[in-house]
C-alpha cells in the first residue's frame, strides 16, 4: 500500500522501430484517479529534444557532420522578428565556442548553432521537412523557435518520430494492437 499519492504523472512509451509495435505504454499513476493519458494527450514543448529533426533537414540542404557553423550570440530586432520585441536567444549555459562543427554542436545541445542551422536552411523547409517524421506542420510554426522545440508534441510523437533515426531513415506507425 501507498503511503502517499505521488503529486506528479509522467508518460512512458517504448516501441519496436523497425516494426512500430509499441512493448510499454504508461499514461500516467493511475487511469482510476486520472483519466488523463500523458502518452497520448499532454502537448509539450519538446526543446533540444527536437534538434535532431532540425539537423536532419540540415543534412538534405548539403550540410554534413563536419560543417562548421559560428556559436556565438545573435539577435533578431522587433522588426525583424515582427512580434513588436526583439529576440535575443542564447545557450543554456550562456557559453560560446565560436566555429564549431555540426557533429559536436548537436551533441553539446547548442541552441545558436542550432538557430543558425534554421536559418540557413530556411524555417519553412524544415516546418515541411519534419512531417517526414510524424509530426504536422500546423503544430510547429516557422520561426526561427522550431530549431529550440519550440513547437507541441506528444510523448507519443516523440517515439515514433525517433523510431525513424533508429530504422534506418523508414517510418513506422506506432500501434498497440496486434491481433484479436
């Protein structure tokens, strides 16, 4: 018996890439107290999760692991942006290693060189790109924010998406049932 409830849910989802038969799906602590399923249903900014998708595209457009891309701060006025404010993104830990290759940029989540990827292949390319993947365009506007995870998605998306990069570039569609 559980002494206390937990105040927090989370979501598991484990699929077989190269089929899509989904093995473990947990939704949430308890369907009886929280008809809520986390998997299917909670709508989630990604962040540096969403990355590689942008990379991906990157990879389409004639970059490769070895292309060199600035880290350094940029930012975009109101104007430029068109929101009535500036945008003045940066890394997460606010450090900048100046030319750096795609390879280790990815792998150090650099949220500059990732913007800087966008920007280059262009927002609406990758908005189109990343429905190679599962995902729908509507739910990732093209702006510059996509290359951060700025966009929604479920955990459920997520699985499936990353079942592409682990089959070999093929898409599956994630299913939980088999056969009656």
């Amino acid at each position: 018996q559980i002494a206390q409830l937990p105040q927090v849910e989370s979501a598991l989802v484990a699929l077989d890439p190269e089929s899509g038969a989904v093995n473990a799906l947990v939704g949430g602590f308890d369907f009886g107290h929280n008809k809520f399923n986390h998997v299917t249903q909670a709508w989630r900014q990604p962040g540096s999760s969403f990355k590689p998708f942008i990379y991906s595209a990157s990879l389409e457009k004639g970059f490769t692991p070895a292309t060199v891309v600035e880290d350094e701060p940029f930012s975009l006025s109101a104007f430029e942006t068109g929101s009535g404010s500036g945008w003045a993104p940066h890394n997460f830990d606010n450090k900048y290693e100046g030319p750096i290759r795609l390879r280790i940029a990815l792998t150090k989540s650099k949220n500059m060189v990732s913007i800087r990827v966008l920007q280059s292949i262009g927002v609406n390319y990758a908005q189109d790109y990343i429905t190679r993947f599962g995902f729908s365009a509507k739910d990732h506007p093209p702006y510059l924010a996509m290359a951060l995870g700025a966009g929604s998605v479920t955990p459920w998306q997520m699985a499936g998406a990353y079942a592409v990069f682990a089959n070999g570039g093929y898409q599956v569609k994630p299913y939980l049932i088999s056969k009656i």
